[in-house]
C-alpha cells in the first residue's frame, strides 16, 4: 500500500571561507592542539565573515540543495528553517532566505531546538508535506554560532564552528519504507542550566554567551541519543544491522564513537565531518549527510538514520531512505 509520504530530492551546504584552526586558538586561550584533538577530534571551524549572517549561509546550501534536486525556488513552498542565531530577533530568518531566493507564496518560519534544530525541522516539514499543506519544502540548519560563543571561555570555544546545510523534501507517493519513515524529538526542560545561553532578549535583553558544563552534557548525550535511536528502531521494527549509514550531530567524536560502541553501530557506517567544522549547531546534520552523498557513500535506496542532542535538553533520532 502506498501513502502520501516525504522524500529527500536533493542537499546542499555551505561553510564560509575563514578557518579558525587549533593552533589560532592556542594563540587566543590556554589551549592546545592537542588537548581540542584527543578531547573532541576537531581540527577547525569556520567562521562567518563580518556582514555574512546566517541567511546568508542559508541561501548558499539552499541553492546547491535546489540545483541537486532539480528544482528551482519558484517549485518551493515551505522553508523551515533551524537556527539558534537569527539574523535578527523578528522576523524569522527563514523569511529573509525567501526573500533572497526569490521564493514567492508559501510559508517560511524558524525553529529553535538548538543542535536537535534539524531533526525537529524535519519532523514538522515531513508531518506538514504528509498532511498536504505543501508539496516541496527547503529545510535548513543554518548557524552563526560563533557570535554566542564567549572567546575568553576555552571550555566552549574551541567547539563551536559556523555553517549550514539543506535538504529538499518532497511529498509524494510511497511505500512504509520510502523516503521519511520515522522520527523521535524529546526535550527535557529540567537540564537547561547545563547548556544555555546567558542572555535574551525578555530576560537581560542582551544576546548572552553560551554556557555549557561540557562533561555532564556528554553524559546525557550519550544516553539520551541511544535512547531515541531505540525509540525509532522499535517503533519501525528495524535492526541496527539494518542502517546502512549513520549521520550523528556532530558534536564531539567521543560522542559519536560512545553512541556507536553502546548501539552496536559499525564504525565504517558512521559519517563524521567534526574534524573539519567542529560543532556547527544546526547546521551540522545536514552537512554531514550532504557529505557523503556528495563522495558517493550514500546511495539512492540507502537506509539511513540521524540522531541529535543539544540545550534545552532537546534530542532526537530520524530514519529515513535516500
Ligand atoms: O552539541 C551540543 C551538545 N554539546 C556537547 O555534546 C558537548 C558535550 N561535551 C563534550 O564534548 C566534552 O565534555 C568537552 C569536549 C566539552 C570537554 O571534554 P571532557 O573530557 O568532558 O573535559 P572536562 O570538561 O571534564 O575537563 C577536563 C579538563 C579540565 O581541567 P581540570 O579541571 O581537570 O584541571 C578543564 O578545565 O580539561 C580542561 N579544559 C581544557 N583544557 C585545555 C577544558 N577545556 C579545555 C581546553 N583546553 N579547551
């Protein structure tokens, strides 16, 4: 039996030209290249230039993420988009990307979930397309995370990095095991004080730093995304010798290797871009896939599944097929 169901058509990313390595930091805080390797695995991040802002990263992945699909903006109505540094307090950034890629009708908005932001945009674009509220959607992680961090702080900022990536989803017809099959998002609002950003606009109306107690984070990372990633395989009847590829928020590859050894995830499976971009928020779900279709790993018909944790507490796990 077939059903209106959501389908991936195509991706994109972007990350801007600057690179910030390890060494510049060493330079800026008591810090090493080899502390951030061993601890984290990333090698740099990029970062925005002055006057680049996060729809403009946007709209680069977005374009890329259009021409893979074959499509063009005026095929686009729906845009939501996940970021947690807006290029302005209101309206959504997601506006300003329709308005720069000449999207015309529909409706553009932005999700705030932190670094689950991508997979909580693609729960709500997969369940508006499956509705029929709209047929084609560009949903994006975009960050200019690098303007919250706090550059005296090393125990954040040799972590954060900006970036975006964009997928193209698409409604049609489909089988239970096509396209978008299933997603988890959970949040727990009890965790906040462990990872957050102290300041807002209707508490100190400043924009704040983040603030994280690092090691605790991971502590929950890890259980909670085996946790969702349980949730979806039980939910679908899948194995997770079924996955051919595992694409993880890219947060930390301690994180990533941890989640991996307690699933019984192959290693070779799991895609890891940190290295190059460190923690891009938002954005680093898509980058991630967007890599390895881009080398060829992930193949039309590959079975793939995501996961996510970040403030809030906000995580989650999606399984979709190419
Ligand atoms: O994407 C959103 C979710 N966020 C995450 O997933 C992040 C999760 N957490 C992590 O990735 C890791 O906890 C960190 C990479 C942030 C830290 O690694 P850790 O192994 O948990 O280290 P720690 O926080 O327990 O700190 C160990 C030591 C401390 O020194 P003492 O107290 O042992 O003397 C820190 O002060 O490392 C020190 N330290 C640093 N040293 C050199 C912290 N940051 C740095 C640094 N360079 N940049």
């Amino acid at each position: 039996m077939t059903t209106r169901r959501s389908f991936i058509r195509g991706t994109g990313a972007y990350l801007p030209s600057r690179i910030l390595t390890n060494e510049d930091l060493a330079k800026m805080v008591d810090t090493s290249d080899e502390w951030i390797r061993e601890r984290t695995g990333i090698h740099a991040r990029h970062i925005a230039a002055e006057g680049e802002m996060t729809s403009d990263l946007a709209v680069e992945a977005s374009k890329e993420a259009l021409r893979n699909a074959g499509l063009g903006p005026e095929d686009v109505d729906l845009i939501v988009l996940a970021t947690t540094t807006p290029d302005q307090t209101f309206p959504a950034t997601a506006t300003a990307v329709q308005a720069k890629l000449g999207v015309k009708g529909g409706a553009a908005f932005d999700i705030q979930a932190v670094c689950s932001g991508f997979l909580f945009a693609l729960a709500t674009a997969d369940s508006m397309l499956k509705q029929g509220l709209f047929n084609t959607a560009l949903v994006i992680g975009a960050e200019t995370f690098t303007r919250i961090l706090d550059w005296s702080d090393r125990s954040t900022c040799v972590l954060f990095g900006d970036g975006s990536g964009a997928a193209v989803l698409q409604a049609g017809e489909g089988g239970a095991d096509e396209g978008l099959i299933a997603h988890h998002i959970r949040t727990d609002g009890t965790k906040s004080d462990l990872l957050y950003v102290d300041g807002g606009v209707s508490s100190t109306g400043t924009i704040g730093h983040v603030r994280m107690q690092g090691n605790q984070v991971f502590r929950h990372a890890v259980t909670n995304i085996s946790s969702a990633i349980q949730h979806v395989l039980a939910e679908t009847g899948y194995s997770i010798d079924d996955i051919d590829w595992f694409v993880p928020h890219q947060a930390n590859q301690r994180i990533l290797n941890g989640v991996a050894k307690k699933l019984g995830l192959e290693e070779g499976k799991v895609v890891s871009t940190v290295a190059e971009h460190g923690n891009t928020s938002a954005a680093s779900i898509p980058l991630a896939l967007h890599t390895a279709i881009s080398d060829d790993r992930i193949k039309p018909g590959d079975l793939v599944l995501s996961e996510a944790m970040g403030g809030g507490f906000s995580w989650g796990a999606s399984l979709f097929r190419l």
